[in-house]
C-alpha cells in the first residue's frame, strides 16, 4: 500500500487524508526519528494543533498505530480509564507525487525531552517527573503491554513534571520479544537479563535513564567497554558509589536486578523516596538573600507540582 519518503515537507503544505479526508497544515518539523518524521500542524476544519507522524515504513507505522488503537480500545472498555482516549486522533494515507505514506495524528504535547527539562528545571524534578513516569508505564503494564524503548529522548515532559510517553514503536505485548530498544538502556546490552517484554524491562530502562541523567561520565565509561567484559556488576558499581544517584540507589538496585512484585509497587517505592526528603529540609544560614529568594521560589514550584503530583 504504502512506499516510505525521507524527505521533509515545507511548511504550509495541506497534508489531505486519502480515506477519511482529513486537512492538516504543516506548521513545522517537532522531529525526525529512525522510524519516521513528525510534524506541529494545525487542523484546518477546527484550526487546533496536532502532532503528525508519517512513517518511513509502512510495517513499523502500521505495527505503531495497532498498539496505539489497541490500547485506546482496551481504554474504551474500562471506561476511559488508562491511556488518555484523545491520544490519537486519526489514521490515514497521504498521497505525495504518485505514493502513499501512511501518517496518524496525536494529541501535541507540548513540553521538554527529560533531559533538556531538568537542565532547566534542576535535577531534584526527577522525583516527580519520575513519579509521572512511573504512572504511566504502570497504566501501559495493567493493560497487557510493555514500552521497550525507554530512553530520555522519548519522554516529554510538562513544565510542572507531568509526563507524556511518545514513540509507541518499540511497545510490545507482554511475553513477545522487544521488538525496538536502545543500547544502553537494554537489559541484554548489560548482560542483565534477556529481551522478553516483561515489565521488568521498563524499570531496568528507568534506572538507566536515572543513572544517564544524574551521573552520565561513570555510565559512559562502563557502557564503552568491550562487550566481554561489560556486565551488569557495572552499572550495580556505579549505583552504589556515585554521589548523586544518593537518593535514588535503594530503588535503582532493585529495579535493576528486577526486585519490585509489580509496576504498581516500583511507583509506591519512588513514591516514598520522593516525599521523604521534604521532611528533613532545614534552612541554611549565612546564605545571601537573592540566594534564599530563589531557593524558596524553586522549592515553592517544586512544592507546588509536589502538591498536585501526589494529591495531600
Ligand atoms: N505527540 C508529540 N508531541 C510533540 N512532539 C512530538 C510528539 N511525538 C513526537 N514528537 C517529536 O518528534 C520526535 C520524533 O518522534 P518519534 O520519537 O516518534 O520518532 P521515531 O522515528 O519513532 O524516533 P526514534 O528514532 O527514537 O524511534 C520526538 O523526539 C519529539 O521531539
């Protein structure tokens, strides 16, 4: 049906759905992937803004767009419950000089990848992007499915915290085999495990992408070593010793080695080590005033999302 396109499309292109007649104007390139290009545009019956994806490849857009109705239909069954129903908004082909690329339309999430959030933001947000994170990998294990290819680039994140999970490519039913991953937060890559989609494959992801975003130098250096004598005992190395992973090493030891009854458990667990440290903060002194105003704004924001995040 479909033959794939690399190249991109100008902004100002319509973008006419072949079967369901769907107006799209192209607003700008969001992003460009392995497996297909995405799109801001702008719908023209309702003028509200979408994400856009077009794939290079037929069978993999095709194998994205049956998890995303698969799971919009198990959301349908319990009564909207789990993956947000306005996810995805509608599939079709477009047909550009004679071929046909097949594209779907999703809500536009509008945030930061998680590493550029918390430059900005700083690293104790982690706790509650996390906890977001968590959530929703926990909703995706109820239903059946597993992610697969968890990794920093493939969570977007609101400017309070809230995340969304974007590239549905590499999800899989649990007990197949991941069909799409990426080295470094691959369970085999470490040698840690094997590649069945089972829910402990995304909370070994999870960890890495902490230990990736909080203490990237050692994880390279571990990472870039030769296949026969990277292993496991590894990243278990970096997580007892680097400094910054502190508040985290109780959880990302045992998500590593597979150590929580189920997702739901793995979220309690975070759960915890992220209120626990709001207890034990004590102001300092001798600090210059600008410093403490600052401060107090950060940890009022940090609050704030804190607050509605986990719902006192
Ligand atoms: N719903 C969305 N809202 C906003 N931006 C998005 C959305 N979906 C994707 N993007 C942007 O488009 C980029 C590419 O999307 P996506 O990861 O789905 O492509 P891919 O080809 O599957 O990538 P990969 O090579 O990681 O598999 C993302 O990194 C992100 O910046």
């Amino acid at each position: 049906m479909t033959t794939s396109s690399k190249s991109t499309l100008a902004q100002g292109t319509i973008v006419n759905g072949r079967w369901r007649g769907g107006r799209y104007m192209i607003q700008r390139l969001l992003g460009q992937g392995a497996n297909g290009v995405v799109y801001l545009v702008k719908q023209m019956d309702s003028a509200k803004l979408y994400a856009l994806k077009m794939g290079f490849d037929t069978v993999d857009i095709q194998s994205e767009i049956n998890v995303l109705k698969a799971l919009q239909r198990q959301s349908h069954r319990r009564g909207g419950a789990g993956r947000d129903l306005s996810y995805l908004v509608e599939v079709d082909d477009y047909s550009l000089q004679g071929r046909e690329i097949s594209f779907y339309v999703m809500r536009y999430v509008k945030g930061d990848p998680l590493r550029s959030f918390l430059a900005k933001r700083g690293k104790p947000w982690l706790g509650i992007a996390g906890l977001h994170l968590l959530r929703q990998l926990r909703q995706l294990h109820e239903a059946g499915w597993v992610f697969g290819d968890l990794k920093p680039e493939n969570v977007l994140v609101s400017p309070y915290g809230e995340v969304e999970l974007i590239d549905y490519g590499g999800v899989s039913g649990i007990g197949r085999s991941v069909k799409q991953f990426t080295e470094w937060y691959d369970r085999g890559f470490w040698g840690a495990g094997g590649r069945t989609a089972d829910p402990s494959y995304d909370w070994f992801s999870f960890a890495v992408v902490c230990v990736h975003l909080l203490a990237e130098e050692p994880l390279k250096r571990a990472a870039n070593q030769l296949p026969q004598t990277r292993s496991y005992n590894d990243l278990i190395a970096i997580i007892r010793s680097d400094p910054a992973l502190g508040p985290y090493r109780g959880w990302l030891e045992r998500a590593v080695s597979g150590q929580f009854h189920d997702t739901s458990d793995a979220c309690q667990c975070w759960r915890e080590l992220v209120i626990a440290p709001l207890g034990r903060r004590k102001p300092r002194s001798k600090t210059p005033r600008w410093m403490l105003g600052a401060f107090a704004l950060a940890l009022t924001l940090l609050g704030c999302a804190l607050y509605l995040t986990l719902g006192f």
